[in-house]
C-alpha cells in the first residue's frame, strides 16, 4: 500500500496554526478574553464561611494571657461561665459587613 505524502501540505498546516497562535496571542495582549468562570453563590457563602472560620482560628491562635484562660476554664466547670450573646451578634454582623462585596 502507499501513502501519499505532499510535503507542501504538511507545511501549509503548520503555517496555519502558527497563524491561529499569533492571532491567539495578539487578542491576550490586546485584553481580550476568551475563559471565564462563574461562582455560583452557594460556592461564595462557602468562601465567606470559610473566611470567617479561618478568621476565628486566627483569633483563638493569638497569643492571650494564661491567667485569662485558667479563669475561663474554672469559670466553665463551674457552671459559671457567660458568652456574652450580644457581642457575638455584633462581632457576626460587623464581619459579614465587612465581606460584602
């Protein structure tokens, strides 16, 4: 069996997509796009969670004084502890404020 090769072919196909690439990369260098993404607003209310989350870790990371958490703790086991409900509202609020886009 034989194949046929024309060399004048191959060439003519690899001019053009060379053609495509440069006209590929003038359209980046001129701004425009061709991927985009959408975040759905389920996948947003994740990230903000997880913002918040990563914030409170980073909170309770900082460094506090040990007589504070001591007295925390006995105040826990006694049952005497209090969260202050109004101030975890205000903190909630004031973060999610500061997430809105």
């Amino acid at each position: 069996m034989k194949i046929g090769f024309d060399p004048n072919k191959a060439v003519g196909l690899y001019d053009a997509a060379g053609k495509e690439i440069k006209k590929k990369n003038a359209a980046r260098s001129s701004g425009e796009s061709f991927d985009r993404i959408s975040i759905s607003p389920e996948a947003q209310k994740f990230r903000q969670a997880a913002e918040f989350s990563g914030a409170v870790r980073a909170a309770l990371n900082q460094e506090t004084d040990a007589g504070l958490i001591a007295d925390i703790k006995q105040r826990v086991a006694a049952g005497e502890y209090h969260v202050p409900s109004g101030k975890v509202a205000d903190a909630i609020l004031k973060y999610a404020e500061s997430t809105e886009a």
